[in-house]
C-alpha cells in the first residue's frame, strides 16, 4: 500500500529494524549520561579547587574536549588506539567513551558555572557552622546549585542523544547505523532516514518532556 510516494509495507517492514537500532541510542545515552556526569562533576570540582594544579588540569581538559570535534575523538579512540598503542576497544566501548569524554567536558562547565552561580556567602556560613570545605560543597552548594543546573543539563543530555548518531562511523550499529545498512541494502534514503528522523524526534522529544516536569515539579517544590 502507497501513500503518496510513501510505501506504508515497506516502513512497516524496517520499523522493527530501526527500533532495535534506537534501543541501542537510548543505551548509548543512558550510559554516556551516567559516566559523563561523573566526569564532569569531578572536573568542574578540580576547576574551582583552591589548588593551582588540579584547576590547571581541568582546565586543560576542558580546553582540549571541547575544541576537538567529537568525530575525531572517536576515531582517535577506535582508531588510532588500535594503530599506536594495540589497544582495541569495541565499537560500543569505543563509543561510550567518546561521548562520556566529550560530555563531561560540557557537563564540567555546567556544573561550575551553576556552583559559582551560589552565593560565597553560603559557603562561609557553612565553614563558620564546622562544616569542612566538603561537606559545606555537599550539604550546602550542590543541593542548590542542582536546581539551576537541570535546564543546561537538560539540553546538554538532549544533545548528547543527538550527537550518538556520529559513532556510526566507527560501526556501531545503533539507529543511525541501522539506516545507513538499511539504505545500502534497499537505496531508498528518503523514506529510511526521514523515518530516522522521526525516531530521533520522539525519542528527543520524550526527554524534553521528563526534563520540563521535572523542572515545574521544583518550581513547585521552591514555592512551598
């Protein structure tokens, strides 16, 4: 059955393909999320140390991560591991790392940004309370600054989402991928990548819908 130029038994036919392609995206993300934020965390940490080093260090980091397409870096751990250094990582490891490096980076500036956004004043009140430099960054810092993180965090998770597409390139078989093998069988790019498109789109569209109940929910939680 055609609609249009659309053969409805030939998308009903990939569908199933391209979905098992998307769990993996959403795995993809999941992970990177997960290890990203970790990254992140401890670098925007090292960044407003009170230690020159680590603060050069993060800083470094940052620097290098964010300047260096991810493309690259992705080949550079796929690749060019394997070449120099006989280190062969899996296409999903090799993926994992690379968006969880490339993540943290951007993750690491959000959450520096968003713990210097908190007034110095909170931070002295908590030393002046007993509380060491940690557990005034735990207990005090953190909780509030969370609040502010969650919008750039948000976007910054949606992006990351987006940008799973790239490791492809290293043959990873998630939906990206999924279509690339699919048009190279069949040559009907339009119909499998506009219906990569509309994956990619419910899925994004899935988490800016979690992240705006969740930012209403602490407006509400801030109001009482």
């Amino acid at each position: 059955m055609r609609i249009g130029p659309i053969d409805v038994e030939f998308l009903l036919a990939i569908t199933p393909i391209l979905l098992k392609g998307a769990l993996m995206t959403i795995e993809l993300t999941v992970l990177s999320i997960f290890f990203g934020t970790i990254i992140g965390l401890f670098v925007a940490l090292m960044k407003i140390s009170r230690f020159k080093l680590l603060a050069v260090i993060g800083g470094f980091y940052t620097w290098v991560i964010r300047g260096i397409p991810l493309l690259v870096q992705l080949f550079i751990l796929y690749y060019g591991l394997a070449q120099y250094f006989d280190i062969q990582l899996s296409p999903k490891a090799a993926a994992v790392l690379g968006l969880s490096i490339c993540g943290g980076a951007y993750i690491a500036e959000i959450i520096r940004a968003g713990i210097q956004s908190i007034d110095k004043g909170q931070m002295e009140a908590a030393l002046s309370l007993g509380m060491s430099s940690t557990q005034a960054m735990r207990r005090v810092i953190l909780p509030q600054a969370y609040r502010r993180l969650l919008p750039p965090m948000g976007n910054e998770f949606i992006a990351l989402m987006k940008d799973t597409s790239l490791v492809s390139v290293i043959t990873m078989v998630e939906l990206m991928r999924s279509g690339i093998l699919l048009n190279t069988t069949y040559f009907r790019s339009m119909e499998i990548y506009l219906t990569v498109g509309i994956i990619y789109l419910i899925m994004t569209t899935f988490f800016i819908y979690i992240i705006c109940r969740l930012e209403k929910r602490l407006a509400i939680s801030e109001g009482d």
